[in-house]
C-alpha cells in the first residue's frame, strides 16, 4: 500500500467515523509536498465518485494573504463539491455532520458555460457566470485540533464540509466584487466582517486561479458548476444549538443553524 492510500485511508477512517485523526504531515505526507497531498485528494473524490456521490463544483481555500502566511504558502488551494454537501438555506445541520465546525461568508459563481483553456482572464470569468448567489461555507477537519499544514488540508479536500447556498440570484454586472461588504452573524450579533477585495483582492481572481488550475489538470470548470470562491473575512468556530446569517451587499442573506449537543 503506498503511503497515498494510508492518507486516503486515515482520513476515510475520520469521516467514517467522526473521530479526528493525526496530521497527516511527517509520518504520511512529507512536509510541504502539496503534490501528493493532491494525490491523496483525488484518490478520496475517486472513491467517493465511485461510490455515488456527485460532484457539483469547487471550493478555492487560502485566499487570505494573513491565512497563506500562516501556513507558509503563496497560493489558494482547492477541493471538490459535492451535491449532498449542499444545505437548503436556513436549514439545521445536525450534530456530528462535520468534524470541528467554521463557518465563513462567501460569494458563489455559478456558471453558465464552460472554462476550458489554462490561460483564463476575469472577462472570461465574467462572461462565464451565469448568476452568483451568498453562501455560506461550513468548513471542516479531519485533522485532529485543526492541526494542519498545507499538506494536511489539501489532502483533507481542502478541509470541506458543507455549503449553504442563497436563492435569490444576482448578475455580476449589478454586485461589486471587490467592495461588496459581508458580514456574519451568531445570533444576530456580528462575530466577522470582510469585503471582496480580502479575496486574492477581488474574488473573480480567485475563480480564474482556479479555473486555470484545473485546466492544466485535466478537469477544467463546466457550465453549471459551482464554485465558492473563498471566504470574505475570518472563519468562525461554530457553538452548538446557535444560528448563523451572511449578508452580502448586493447579494442579499443566506442563513443556517446547528443542532446542540457534541
């Protein structure tokens, strides 16, 4: 068994059975080696595929410079979507359904047709989105503490848990997206606030990041994916039993809540 398969295999063994493992880093995965971690990813969303899960876009990660340096890293990292991830808005999620819990507030591109080629401008971006929507992202770790490297993450599909997605659909052309302001509420009290531009300074640079990068792997965005683009400001641990509300300007709410108890 190689050691991408043991990774693979420690972290089906995390979500399986909603017990934290080690990081990945040192004994698994060498440090810094974001190749592998990759290889680790893809043989989870290979597994996953062939068991019937349908994947429905992407999350881009580490779009905060503050976040990259922190882990040492100059570039976003990405994971897969997929549908039964997806939360209605203003839904409960159960205890247990995601390991150590954050949320953060995020603008979604969907897109309305195809983005094939390795060389990809914000025009293309653009013409490409069909309609963007608030979202919610509900990351989580496999990786006991959130103890993670970038290796650890990447391998961790980006650290993903769930996405609540908003229903009142805007065009591009009426949302700024470097100065659209965001905020996320814990009961009606603010606990992060942000703005576009703490997005690789505009989130649209970080869909054409990724847009490039799966180009070049083989895989590239398709019309009617999903893409959460990356959070606006700093993610929030979540508290059992509490609700949760993004608002986005010129993009409207989405909410969600989570049951109490561990």
């Amino acid at each position: 068994m190689t050691d991408i398969q043991r990774a693979a295999d420690v972290l089906r063994a995390a979500y399986d059975t909603g017990t934290p493992c080690p990081p990945l880093r040192g004994d698994l995965l060498p440090e810094g080696d974001v190749a592998t971690a990759y290889a680790v990813q893809r043989a989870q969303v290979e597994q996953w595929t062939a068991e019937g899960r349908r994947p429905v876009g992407a999350k881009i990660g580490l779009t905060n410079p503050v976040v990259q340096k922190a882990l040492g890293v100059f570039q976003p990292d990405f994971g897969v979507l997929f549908a039964d991830m997806a939360v209605p808005d203003g839904a409960e999620v159960a205890p247990g359904r995601v390991l150590q819990p954050r949320v953060e507030a995020e603008i979604a591109f969907v897109l309305g047709a195809d983005l094939p080629h390795e060389q990809v401008t914000v025009v293309d971006v653009i013409r490409a989105t069909d309609h963007l929507l608030p979202a919610i992202e509900i990351v989580g770790s496999r990786v006991a503490n959130w103890d993670i490297s970038i290796v650890d993450t990447v391998a961790d599909n980006a650290s993903s848990g769930l996405f609540v997605l908003g229903t009142s659909p805007r065009r591009v052309a009426d949302v700024d997206l470097r100065l659209c302001g965001a905020v996320l509420e814990h009961d009606g009290e603010p606990v992060s606030v942000g703005a576009g531009a703490a997005c690789l300074g505009n989130p649209a640079h970080a869909v054409a990041w990724l847009a490039e990068t799966l180009a070049r792997a083989g895989s590239p965005l398709r019309a009617g994916d999903v893409v959460l683009s990356g959070a606006l400001g700093p993610m929030v641990p979540v508290t059992p039993g509490a609700a949760y509300e993004a608002r986005i300007s010129g993009l409207g709410s989405v909410r969600t809540c989570f049951g109490g108890g561990e």
